[in-house]
C-alpha cells in the first residue's frame, strides 16, 4: 500500500534516520496541531534532517533539534533529499 506517497511528498514517517527532506505541506485534522508546527517554524520549504525515531522522534532545522509527537509527524509531508 503507498498511501503515504504522494506526487508532492510522502509522510515524515518514511524519513530514515540521517536522511534530509523538505517540508512540502502541512495537513493534520486538527487546527491547533498545525498551528503549533507553523509556531515551530515547521512550514512547506522548511529544510528538515530526521536525527532520531526512538525513544521520540527529533528533526533538525535550522533552528536546532525538535522532538514531535505522534500527531505532529501525521501531519508533515516531505520531499525526501531536496535541500
């Protein structure tokens, strides 16, 4: 099944550990969810480098290392490589 893979990104999920990607949209189900990512700077263009999966998930941005949760990393799609 790929339905986290889309044309314009695939799920943060797929990210491995060391690997880069661009924030390509941000879409969650819940307003406040997106508005903490954009509080964040977590926004399409933003340059994202997965740091770790376990025992939280962390992203590094130009702004330093984030831990999300479970409901932030189901709202974030990437373009996988792109800087």
């Amino acid at each position: 099944m790929f339905n986290s893979f889309t044309v314009s990104g695939s799920s943060l999920r797929l990210l491995k550990v060391g690997e880069r990607g661009v924030i390509s949209r941000v879409r969650g189900t819940n307003p406040k969810v997106t508005e903490q990512l954009r509080r964040l700077g977590l926004s399409p263009g933003t340059s994202i480098t997965l740091k770790q999966r376990f025992p939280r998930f962390v992203v590094h941005t130009r702004k330093g290392p984030l831990a999300l949760t479970q409901s932030m990393i189901q709202s974030i799609y990437v373009r996988i490589g792109g800087l």
